[in-house]
C-alpha cells in the first residue's frame, strides 16, 4: 500500500480522481510543519477529514485537535468560547473557564465555517495566529498557547473581504496554503469508489446485508447532481441500506430515495436517517432540514407571488382580459370575484398551455418546482384542454 492509500484509509478521504491524488500529496507536504491551512469547498465535501489528516500526520499527531464551527456559536459568547473567560466576567460566568486555544495548546485548532466570524473576532483570531498571545474574557493577562491553526469554509474568502465581511490581513494571512475540495459533481469517477466503502463501512458496523447494485442503478446514480456531496451520498447508503435490506439496488429504488429529477437536480430529498449520533444531535440535524425545506418553500412561495404580480399588472393593461366584478347594486353584495387565487390558476393554466403540458417546462417559467406544480394542479384541479 502506497502512502497515499495509507492515508485515504486512514482517515476516510476516499476516491481516484485527479483532484483526490493532488489533495493528498498537498497533505503531505504540509503536514510535517506549522503552516496556516485554508480548507475551501461546498458543504459536504469532506473538509473536516482533510483537517484531520494534516494533524494526524503532523509532528502534532499527539496533541489535542479542537474542532471549532465558528458559525454555529452565537457572537455574544464566541470570544468566551474561543480564548476563555475568568469567574465573573459576565452576568453567568460562576468560574474560570478555558477556551478552546487553550485546550488545543501543543496541537492543532481546527476552525470550520471561519468566513461567518464576527469581524471583532477576526482581529483576536489574527494576534493569536502570528503571536499565539491572547486573554480570556475580563483577564488583564496575556496567555501564550502553542497551537496550529486550520481553517475552513464553504465562502469565498476574497468576495467576502471585497464586501467588507472579513478582513483582508486575516484572509492573507490564511491562505498560506489553500486545500480546494471539488463537489462530488465535479469529480463523478470517484462515486462508486465511495458508495462501496460506504456499503462496506455501513454493513461491518451493523451487522446489514447488502445484496448488490445494478449498473442501470450506478449509472443514476453518477449521473446525479449531490447537492448535499460526500455527506448526501453517505447519508443515501445508510438509509437504502436499511430500508431494502437484503434487496438488490435497481435503478428505480435509487430514484425513489433520491426522488431522482432527469435533470439531476434534487427537489423533494427525504430526511435521512443517522446513526451513531445521540437524539439530542439527531432532532437537531432534523430540524435543520426541516428548516432548509421551509426555506426553499418561502423562496418558491415569493417567486409565485412575484409572477403572480406581474401576471395582473399585464391583464389589467388589457380590458378584455380581465372580468369585472359582479355585484348587486341593490344589497350592494359582490356576486362574482375575481380573487388572487383565480389568478394565480390562470397564470399556472396559462404556463401550462404554453408549454402544452410539459410540467418541468413550466414549474422552470415559474420559478417553482415540479413539486410546487404538481400539488398545484391537483389543488386547482386543473387539466389539459381537449381539442375538437
């Protein structure tokens, strides 16, 4: 075994793509020193493994290595959390506490999501990098700490620093070394490389038969998009796993759990199922995904209300498209209205007129998606005009 497969399974960085091999031969070049690494790449692509394998094979293996989400920790406690606080320092703080820095000292800190730190942090994050000097919250006295530094984020650093979000000599300062991890999307070879150390990591530690894949069934799924990356893909074979247990995977049960668009978009994603995570972590993981799905449905819910709008403002230019209202003159009480849910039946019936019928074609002219359409079209009861 070469030492870079050595290091792939060691620490879980698989695949054989260009960009796979240049990752780890930049990992061992800088693992034997001190120097700033800067992990970049979208959410899920696996910058948490190469921080730990710059440090498991440093000449810090034996130190701690700390792993900060700098996004997830709200701006009134950041500081306290990253450098300590003394007893008393704030309404709460009932004794001394060490920081994170600390508790890494003669290792390696890892800080992910560094691109959402408060600029006010970025200035103390800055001094300890090059001085390794800092002081806890309500302390007069400076602390030395011996620590390396990894970063990481799914941003754009210098678009950050142009819009005045990040510091500029931070982000410099940062990018010694850069570690660019590709989307999965971008690297497709390496895909059934990883689905099969997936399968084989899964069933060992669950004691779960897996009756095999079909090739219709890999195909899909390198064709597909992985919004999600490493992390998706890793979360799809966990949940096929145990839910068609001892099933072949076809092509078509792998649609079904992906909810597989020809696009290669995914729209509808099931939540996944987690294991060796406590409840506390799981409902937490779950609520963020339910959250993401909020979101993208206000998104759509805004895009609709905006063709909407201007779907009215062109019938009202035009008198004979647009009904008046009928009212009793008498009883002064409206008989017939033309409502903003009768417009927006229109405008999805038009849409779809226009595209005769082809759904994907017009949930795309209205910026919703093919689900959104669907449940819309049976809300409505709409259907397809006949021809005489």
């Amino acid at each position: 075994m070469s030492k870079r497969e050595e290091i792939q399974e060691k620490y879980g960085i698989y695949g054989e793509s260009q960009a796979i091999k240049e990752i780890i031969a930049v990992i061992e070049q800088v693992a034997p020193t001190d120097i700033t690494v800067l992990i970049t790449g979208e959410s899920g692509v696996g910058k948490e493994l190469v921080a730990r394998a710059i440090h498991g094979e440093s000449k810090r293996a034996n130190g701690p290595f700390v792993i900060v989400n700098s996004g997830a920790i709200p701006e009134g406690i950041l500081e306290s959390e990253l450098f300590g606080h003394e007893k008393g320092a704030f309404t709460g703080a009932i004794e001394t506490r060490k920081g994170y820095f600390e508790m890494a000292d003669g290792g390696t800190i890892f800080l992910d999501e560094i691109g959402d730190m408060p600029m006010t942090t970025q200035v103390k994050i800055l001094r300890v990098i090059e001085t390794g000097e800092f002081m806890r919250v309500g302390s007069s006295q400076l602390r030395k700490v011996d620590v390396r530094v990894i970063t990481a984020t799914n941003k754009n650093l210098e678009d950050e620093v142009k819009r005045g979000n990040f510091r500029e000599d931070l982000y410099y300062r940062l990018r010694s070394v850069n570690i660019y991890i590709p989307p999965l999307r971008e690297r497709r070879e390496d895909i059934p490389i990883l689905f099969e150390k997936f399968v084989a990591e899964f069933c060992q530690k669950n004691k779960v038969a897996f009756a095999g894949i079909t090739d219709d069934a890999m195909q899909v799924l390198i064709s597909y998009h992985w919004p999600g990356n490493v992390r998706e893909l890793k979360n799809f074979v966990e949940s096929i796993l145990v839910l068609e247990n001892g099933k072949i995977v076809d092509a078509n049960m792998v649609r079904k759990y992906l909810k597989y668009d020809l696009s290669g978009f995914d729209f509808t994603r099931n939540l996944p199922i987690r294991y060796g995570k406590t409840s506390e972590q799981a409902d937490r993981e779950l609520i963020y995904r339910a959250l993401i799905d909020i979101k993208g449905d206000l998104i759509e819910i805004k895009n609709l209300l905006d063709n909407l709008a201007t779907f009215i403002s062109k019938q009202i230019t035009s008198p004979l498209a647009l009904p008046e209202a009928k009212v009793d003159f008498k009883t002064g009480t409206v008989i017939e209205n033309f409502s903003l849910v009768d417009m927006e039946k229109r405008m999805i019936q038009a849409a779809l007129e226009r595209f005769n019928w082809n759904k994907r074609l017009a949930a795309r002219a209205l910026k919703i998606s093919e689900r959104t359409l669907y449940r819309k079209i049976k809300e409505y009861g709409l259907e397809r005009k006949r021809e005489n």
